[in-house]
C-alpha cells in the first residue's frame, strides 16, 4: 500500500452535465478511461473504479460510511425503512431474521419446487415456436423472475400481478436515478413524487392481498414473505412493526425479482452476439440425462455454462453502484476524500478496470474457469457487492438465474437476433431494453 498523497482529478462542472444525459455506468465508465482509478465529480462524489479502494470501503461499512447520500435517500422515499437502506439495530434485526431464510441451505431446499415453476413459465412459451416468432426474451425474463419469486420468497401466485409488478418496479427504481445529483424531499409535489404516490397505493394493495390471502394459515417460516408477516404482522405487532413488513416485503416485491430479470437479460443479450459460446452451452446443458437431478451442488456439473454466467455478470454487474456518505475523512491508498463526501463505487468499472483485466471490454469465460478464479482475489469481482451488507439474496438469484439458463436451453434451441447496440432501461439498474430471440422445441423435451 502506497502512502504518497494521489491526486484526485475530474471531469469540469459543464463536462460533467453535459455528459449526464447518458447510462450512468456508461458515464462512469468514460470517467474511469480518463481520470482513472478515483475521480472527483465536480463538489457532487466521489467515483471508486479501483476493487481495493472499494473493498476497503465497504469493509468499514456503517462504522465509517452510511447511506446517506443522495441515492441512498431516494432508495428510501422508494423502500421506506426496507432493509436496503435501513441502519443500526434495526437493520440488523431485519437482517438476523432473513438470513436464515434466504441462507443456501434453505434456498436449495426448493430446488425442485423452482423447477416446477420454471417448467410452467416454460411451458407459456410453446405458441412462440409454433409461429417462429420473433419476440423480446428480455420481457419474458421479467416474467420468469417474478413468477418464481412468487412461488419460492411469497408462497403465491403472482401470474395474474406480472404486468402491475413490472410497472410499479420501474417506475419506482426509475425515480432513484432520476435526476443524480440531487434529492427534493418526498413531502413536496413534484411530478416524481406524485408518481411515486400513485404507485406506493397500489403496492400496498398487492401487498395487503397477499397478506390477507394468509390469514393466520401460515404453517412454516420457511419462506421470505411468511417469516416477515409472523414475524411482523401477527395479532400483538405495533403500527411500526406492520409498516416495516409492509416496507420489507416491497423491497422483496422489487428487489426479490428485477435484479434476476436483468441480469438474465444481460446473459441473453451478451450470448447473442457470442454465438459460439451459446452453443458450447447448448451442447453441455443437452449432454445431461433425461432425469438429471438438480442438487445445491448442480452448478458444478455446468463449468461451460457457469463461466458465461459469471463473465456476463462480470461484464454487465446490473447493480452497477453503490453509494455511500464518508463519516469521516478518510485515507485509503494515498487517495484523501474528505468527511461528508458522497462516494460512488462502481462494480462496472472494478469489473472493467484494465489494471485486473486483460482485454476487460471483451467476453472471455475463460475468466471463470477454476484455474483462473483461484488465482484472482474474490473482490475484484463482486456482482453482490462486498462486506456486512452484501447482497441478501445472493443464493436464491444464483439458482433461479442457473436453473431458468439451464432448463431453457434443455427445452428449447433459443437463437438470439444480436442488437446493433445495446440500449438500457431508464431504471436504477442496468438491463437492457429488449433481447430479441426465436424459439424452437428440441427433440429432446427434458422436464
Ligand atoms: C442478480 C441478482 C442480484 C444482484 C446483482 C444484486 C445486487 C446487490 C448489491 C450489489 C447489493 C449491495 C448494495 C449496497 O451495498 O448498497 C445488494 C443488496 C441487497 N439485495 Fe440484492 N441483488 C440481487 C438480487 C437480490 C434478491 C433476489 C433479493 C431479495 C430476495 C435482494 C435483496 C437485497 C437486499 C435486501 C439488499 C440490502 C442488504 C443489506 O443492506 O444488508 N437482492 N444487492
């Protein structure tokens, strides 16, 4: 570790809005290219493009660093005391009650039951092969993560909610990005906000159904949505207690399944313009018997399918920041960032920054294979983010994104139409805007 004082250098006031308009991750990305590992923007943030600077960081997480800043309040007028951007006792409390829930062990008991409902997605998509149509298998990963989520963290059917829940996430994770730098307190109308009002009713009547639907009928705590409402919604709980669930179980409505829709999107937009990989995945995911039993050690047996998922979450890490507020003015690596500063780190540039990666902008699932990822430290790839407040439900997406690549390719011959370019969602994530593919049945049906 360096102890010289490194100089901190940025893009221009005017630069810097001008530029603005674009996918922050892309921004930051052209930021990274020209200023490097650490960049100022403007009195704004602090840009981290380097994995030790930013494992450092969310190392001293809470102790040194909090949430917030502009995003982290934004994400809060979104998911109100959720445990996303909660803090303290309370975030640990919320924590400490879902961690067992949503562990590997627990997660990997549902196995068969994710299949079961991955199977019935699957099975709507049969009309698409009969017409060789052309259709966006981006919106039917939307589709995919939300029924599974209803299945595996809510115990319900959310088939007849998929339209309402796409809705309602992207209006509501849009808002959160909308308008970087700045934060205009909920309390006041703006058009944002009064959109946001119109979408917090109807969550809370999805919500409120599910919780009705209950009743006092839950038997186990094995799932997401049935701990939180014993947990929270019983006969004895406070008004608090009640808006907390309510708090939760939204950032599970949202959380539990956009980030696998788009980064299952990703994987199908980074495989189109890669065909011959999809093939080697075709040809390993077909080499399975028919009656292939899915254990929590399944991912083993798919080396070739394993490394294009993970060089494709390498590439397109879909929560592609994080943000944090320093407590403290803090050193680290000779780079000097005073207290109260807001810092951005992003996971797209520590997966991209050439120091780490050869040839980074290039898709290479050679990366992931076991030679290589025992030579490279952990955090240079960190798609869940890094330290205490790592990704909760790391596990369940590894699972579903698996089992939904997997059991797709084992049905169907998918050939993806690759894009001239990628163009991204309007939304805190990145994801992109459409994936267009033809689906025909393989010989071979495997359920
Ligand atoms: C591919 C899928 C996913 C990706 C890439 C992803 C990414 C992330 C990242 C980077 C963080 C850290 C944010 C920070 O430090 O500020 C995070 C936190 C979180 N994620 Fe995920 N996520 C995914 C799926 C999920 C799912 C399925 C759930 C719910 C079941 C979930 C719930 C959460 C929660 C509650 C937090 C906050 C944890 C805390 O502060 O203790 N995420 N996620």
């Amino acid at each position: 570790m360096e102890s010289t004082t490194k100089q901190i250098t940025g893009p221009p006031l005017l630069k810097f809005f001008r530029k603005s308009s674009m996918f922050p991750a892309f921004y930051f990305h052209d930021l990274m290219r020209e200023y490097g590992d650490v960049v100022k923007c403007g009195s704004f943030f602090y840009l981290i493009n380097h994995p030790d600077v930013a494992k450092q960081i969310l190392n001293r997480d809470q102790k040194d660093f909090n949430q917030e800043d502009f995003i982290g309040k934004r994400t809060q007028t979104v998911f109100g005391l959720g445990m996303v951007t909660s803090k303290g006792d309370m975030w640990a409390n919320e924590r400490r009650l879902l961690n067992p829930v949503l562990s590997s062990k627990t997660i990997h008991k549902h196995i068969s039951e994710a299949n079961i409902e991955i199977d019935r997605v699957l099975d709507n998509w049969i009309p698409l092969t009969k017409s060789n149509k052309i259709f966006d298998i981006a919106d039917k990963m939307g589709d995919m993560a939300i029924m599974t989520s209803g299945r595996l963290l809510f115990d319900t059917d959310f088939s007849s909610k998929i339209d309402e829940i796409k809705e309602v996430t992207i209006i509501g994770t849009k808002y959160i990005v909308d308008g970087i730098p700045f934060f205009i307190p909920y309390w006041i109308p703006t058009l944002g906000h009064l959109k946001l009002r119109r979408i917090n009713k109807k969550i809370d009547a999805i919500l409120n159904a599910i919780i009705q639907e209950k009743g006092n009928s839950i038997k186990n705590r094995d799932n997401l949505a049935n701990t939180l409402i014993s947990a929270l919604g019983g006969p004895n709980s406070t008004r608090q207690d009640r808006r907390l669930m309510l708090d939760e179980l939204k950032t599970m409505l949202a959380g539990g399944y956009f980030p696998i829709a788009c980064s299952l999107s990703m994987f199908w937009h980074v495989i189109g313009e890669n065909p011959n990989c999809l093939q080697k995945i075709k040809d390993e995911v077909r080499s399975k018997p028919r009656d292939y039993v899915y254990n929590e050690r399944f991912y083993q047996d798919f080396p070739v399918t394993s490394s294009a998922i993970f060089e494709a979450m390498r590439l397109y890490p879909v929560a592609f920041s994080i943000w944090r507020k320093a407590k403290i003015k803090f050193s680290i690596d000779g780079y000097i960032i005073p207290k109260g500063k807001t810092i951005c780190i992003s996971l797209f540039n520590v997966h991209r920054n050439p120091k780490f990666w050869n040839d980074p902008n290039k898709f290479m699932p050679e990366r992931f294979n076991q030679e290589e990822s025992k030579n490279r430290p952990k955090h240079h790839f960190m798609p869940f983010g890094w330290g205490n407040r790592k990704c909760i439900g790391d596990h369940y997406s590894m699972m579903i994104i698996f089992l939904t690549v997997i059991k797709t390719l084992m049905r169907y011959d998918v050939k993806i139409i690759p894009a001239p370019k990628l163009v991204v969602k309007s939304a805190a994530l990145m994801c992109p805007e459409k994936v267009n593919a033809k689906i025909s049945i393989i010989d071979r049906v495997n359920k």
